[in-house]
C-alpha cells in the first residue's frame, strides 16, 4: 500500500523555482530516491512557502528512507535556510490511477 507524506515549508529567501528543481535533481542522484518513492511533487504555496507531497512505494519504504530524507532536510535547513512548518503522513486508501486500472479489470457493468 502506497504512503504519502505531506508536508509544508518555509523559505527564508523568496523562492527560486528553478534553484529547487536543481536542488531536487541533486537529491534524486545523491539518495536514490527511485529505490523508495513513486513521485515527489513541490509546489509553491506563497512567495516564501512551499508545500511538498512525497508518495512512497510502501510504509517500509518511508521508514528505509527516513534516515537519508533526515540529512537532505538538515542540509535544506542549513544551506537553503529551507525549514520544516508542518508534517502530516499515512496510507493511502484511494489512489486515482490504481482505481482506473482496476476499474477497467473488474469490468464493471455499464449505466
């Protein structure tokens, strides 16, 4: 069962959308993520904040994951003055592109 982890941010600077893409690059070669998550998705909230939503393969693979996640956030505290407002995380229940595949196995009857 996939696990999605919310969370929001706030930037110290404006933010600078292509720096934070880079940024993202550096973390997918250095950490591997692919090993552990399905997508990550920033996305602005205001000119200083940000909101993140992480969909990992599997609670396993969010804990596997925790301890490199934890140095990447200490590096965006320290260095990109990127600090951590909130977080909230579970499994989830109901994922649209599963459904559309499943959907179209169980042949549903037609209205």
């Amino acid at each position: 069962m996939k696990y999605v982890v919310n969370a929001a941010w706030r930037h110290e600077e404006p933010i600078d959308g292509e720096r934070m893409r880079d940024y993202m690059a550096l973390i997918i070669d250095t950490f591997d993520t692919e090993e552990h998550s399905v997508e990550t998705i920033w996305y602005q909230i205001d000119e200083y904040t940000h909101g993140s939503v992480a969909v990992y393969k599997s609670e396993e693979d969010y804990h596997a994951f925790k301890e490199k996640n934890k140095m990447q956030r200490d590096f965006a505290l320290n260095e990109l003055k990127v600090s951590l407002l909130g977080e909230s995380m579970g499994p989830a229940f109901a994922v649209a592109s599963d459904l559309i595949v499943e959907r179209t196995e169980l042949n549903l009857p037609k209205n």
